[in-house]
C-alpha cells in the first residue's frame, strides 16, 4: 500500500500518521499552526478525529492545550462533543483545563452533556471539574442533558451531586426544558428525583410557565398524558395498588 504524502500536519493528524506528523513538524510545520476555517490546531484535529497516538505525540512535544477555535474551543472541549475518552483523559493528564469556558461559557462536561457522551462526561467528572457550573444563561450541564434529552447523562450528573432544583436565568428547572422538547424518559426520571412530584409540577418560570404550560404550548402530547396520569394519582392515592 503507498504511502500517502499529507500536505499539512491537520491532515496527517486525521489520518492518523504519526510518522508524517512528526517529519513534518521536525521539518518546520508549526506544532500549533492553525487551519484559516475554523482555527484548529493538530491538537484539536487529534482530540476531534480521535487520533489518540497523534494526541500523545502532540501533547509530549508540548502542543498548547489552552489555543482555542473561532467558538473559543480548546482541544478538550472538542473530545467532550465527540465522546473521545481516551484523548480526553490524556489531555487531563498533560494538564489540559476541564473547566476552560468556550465563548456561551461552556465547560467540556456541559458540552459532553448535551451530546450524550456521558463516558466522557464521567472522565471529566473524576478529574476534579465542578458538576453544577454555570454557562452565560445559568445552564448547568443537567439543563444541557434535559433540553437534549440525554438521560445516562442526567442519571451519571444526579449521582454526581447535580442541583437539579437549580433554575436558569430564565427561571427554568431542567424539568421545565424536558417538558418543553418533550424528552419523556428524562421528565419522569427527574420528576421521580425531586423532593415533591407536585411542588415540581406547579413550579414556575420567570414567565409564569409551568411544565404543563410549556409541553402545551410546543404540543408535547406524551409530556401532557405523564402529567395527567401523575396529578390523578396525587388527587387520588386510594387508587393506587
């Protein structure tokens, strides 16, 4: 098979060719050069493409983990939205910040959050980062696994200690945004965690919506039916088994 000659250490790095990343930089291509489009380093092609041995080479020859992309991504932020574990932890382990802000404030474990990447979510988690961080909008990476419907990820955050009481800056619970996109796994997982089923049910945003508001009004049927089935339960007990 022939070898394939890469014009540019990006390349090299996607392909998975350590051999032709390293000739390349030892010939004098730029260890953090950056792509003109989105302003990727090799490293952040390592870390998206999951190119593990690329990673190490990078990271061992000193790539800067802190260079961030046009959304003001660092190279972990990228292994959080891929699900890359193994590179995620090799980044943690060179030092790579698991609480470094993009430009909407948010940390890889709420961008592993609301991808669904909840190995990933976990490595995060045991280096150290805070589970209850906050983005610009007071998003925390529960509300990011409520609104997109990540339930192993709003399971792993819950036993991780996740507020999941704590409102947005719009005074939305995650069981509000669940409600809204109509993730039911979600809604009844989180309804089941708060400390009162009804308290849950009433509360309201700063608009005065209630869960109940907010499935009616984007047409969230199934949402609609959980909650009806639920408030005649509380209404009558007696039924139950």
């Amino acid at each position: 098979k022939k070898k394939q000659n890469h014009t540019s250490a990006h390349e090299a790095v996607k392909a998975g060719d350590v051999e032709q990343l390293a000739s390349m930089i030892k010939s004098g291509a730029g260890i953090n050069e950056v792509d003109l489009v989105h302003k990727f380093t090799p490293l952040h092609c390592a870390a998206h493409s999951g190119s593990l041995e690329c990673l190490h080479w990078l990271l061992w020859h000193g790539a800067d983990t802190k260079h961030v992309t046009v959304r003001g991504w660092t190279a972990a932020h990228l292994a959080a939205i891929r699900g890359q574990d193994a590179c995620m932890q090799a980044l943690l382990i060179n030092g790579a910040n698991a609480e470094a802000e993009d430009d909407r404030g948010c940390t890889p474990s709420h961008l592993a959050a609301a991808h669904g990447q909840s190995y990933t979510l976990q490595t995060i988690l045991r280096s150290g980062a805070n589970v209850n961080v906050s983005d610009r909008n007071d998003w925390k990476p529960v509300h990011y696994a409520a609104f997109h419907g990540r339930l192993g990820c709003l399971q792993l955050l819950v036993r991780w200690g996740s507020c999941i009481d704590d409102v947005d800056n719009n005074g939305n619970l995650p069981a509000h945004l669940a409600a809204m996109e109509g993730h039911l796994h979600c809604f009844k997982f989180l309804v089941s965690k708060m400390a009162s089923v009804m308290h849950t049910l009433k509360a309201r945003n700063d608009q005065g919506e209630t869960p109940r508001d907010l499935a009616e009004r984007f047409y969230k049927d199934n949402i609609l039916q959980y909650i009806d089935s639920v408030e005649k339960e509380e209404e009558h007990p007696e039924t139950q088994e």
